[in-house]
C-alpha cells in the first residue's frame, strides 16, 4: 500500500490484476483495462490485490498544462477491447516513453519523451477521437480483420472460441465459419500463431526469461509454452533465442 501527496499528476493504468484506491475519504477498486488520474497536492492511498496482484503503467508529470489533463470525477474509467481500440498501440506509446527515458537526461530525448507524453495522455480523455483517427474504412476492414484486430487486443489474455463468437454476435460454429473461410485457419489456431508471433517478438527484443515470457502470454504452464512455440515454429523457444542471439539480433542468457 502507498499514501503520497504528491505536486505531480499521476495516470494509472490497470491492464491485468485487481487494486484499489482512496482519496476524498472514498475507496474505489480497480479492475482491468480501468485507469484513474490522480490530481496534485491531494492526499491518496492505492494498492494491489494479493488474490490477484495488478499490472499497472504510471507516470508523475507536472507543468502549467497538467491540470487540462484532470478528469472530472474521480472514478476509475474504463477502456475495453475491441475491434476498434488500440490497446496495444497505448502499451506501446508508454514503452516509447519510458525506453526515452533510459537513455539518460539528454535535452532531445527528454523533450521527446514529453511530447509523446501528449499523446499517452489524450488516448485516454479523448478515446473516441483516439480510435477513429486508425479507423480504416469497412469496405476495407474485413469480417477477419476486425476479429484479428481484436485478438490482438487480447493477445496476452486468454480468448475462447465462445467468448470471441459472442462478441461478435455470431454462434460459436458460424462464427469460426466465417473466419475460416477468410483465412482457411482456424479463429483458435489463429490467435494461438498470433501469441506465438508476440512471443518471438519478446524473445528477440526483450530480456524476459521464457517463464515469464509464457506467464505474459497467458499460458497456464511454461512446459505447455513451449511444446506450442516449437509445433509453430519449428524450434524451442530457447533455441530460437540462441540462434537469433548468434545473428547479432541480441545478446541474452536466459
């Protein structure tokens, strides 16, 4: 548990696990894909679950503009998955914003750094503007695509074939109908390759070890990773790190 009073804003942002915070004398839980923005110069307190312990994304920032960035209430809101949401395109701004940040405190880099900040920040107060400005045309957007679009959004999650036909409204057989007849692959076996993808993309461009690699991706056993990994790909996971390792790609013990 923290309590801080701090003169910086805070944004919080819950992807995974449960927490809770209070201020103004109230407490309210927090659940995933909820974020909240905490004001400055007001006394606080937030925390995790231990049940199920919260991934979360923050930043303190200050300047004669932060106050344009508070919300109104002080209740979580939410952001859910869709087929329209960039979920993943947020996670990535933060990790822009953050790898900035660990080059040092370079005036370039800084500077950069805020002005993505900028955008971090709007995602989530102007959410519709957000999605629209990456909203393709339907003639474009195809039936696979939308869902491809929304697995992707759940790519570190755990999706069943029920759970992605209900969202689309369709019955479990006709939905994985449609999508096969896109395609010509399975929706489970589609979103299993896309997990599989995200993680080579963790092995070549991360220090994560392969548990946690496994653990990020939703899969219940490490062992049950791997034997996946290797009927996609041909390889074990930690043969393909040493062989990207060994084409200069990275340097990693795991």
């Amino acid at each position: 548990m923290y309590r801080k009073n701090r003169d910086a804003v805070m944004p919080c942002y819950c992807t995974e696990g449960e927490g809770w915070y209070s201020i103004h004398g109230k407490t309210y839980p927090i659940k995933p894909n909820q974020y909240i923005i905490i004001p400055p110069h007001v006394p606080y307190s937030f925390g995790t679950s231990e049940e199920d312990p919260w991934t979360i994304y923050w930043v303190h920032f200050m300047g004669k503009l932060s106050g344009e960035f508070l919300p109104a209430s002080p209740l979580p809101a939410t952001i859910l998955p869709g087929e329209y949401s960039r979920l993943q395109d947020r996670i990535q701004l933060f990790e822009e914003i953050y790898g900035c940040f660990s080059m040092g405190y370079i005036k370039e880099y800084m500077v950069y750094s805020s002005m993505c900040l900028y955008m971090f920040l709007t995602s989530f107060l102007y959410l519709e503007q957000y999605r629209y400005i990456n909203l393709p045309s339907h003639k474009e957007y195809s039936f696979a695509s939308r869902v491809i679009h929304y697995m992707n959004e759940h790519v570190e999650h755990n999706l069943t074939l029920e759970q992605l036909a209900a969202y689309f409204k369709y019955s479990p057989s006709h939905f994985s109908m449609l999508f096969q007849k896109e395609t010509g692959v399975s929706p489970i076996s589609y979103f299993i390759r896309l997990k599989i993808q995200k993680a080579c993309q963790y092995i070549v461009l991360t220090k994560l070890k392969l548990n946690e690699i496994s653990t990020k991706l939703g899969f219940e056993e490490p062992a049950y990773f791997s034997r996946t990994f290797t009927k996609v790909m041909g390889i074990s996971p930690s043969e393909y790190r040493r062989r990207e390792s060994e084409h200069g790609v990275v340097s990693l013990n795991d």
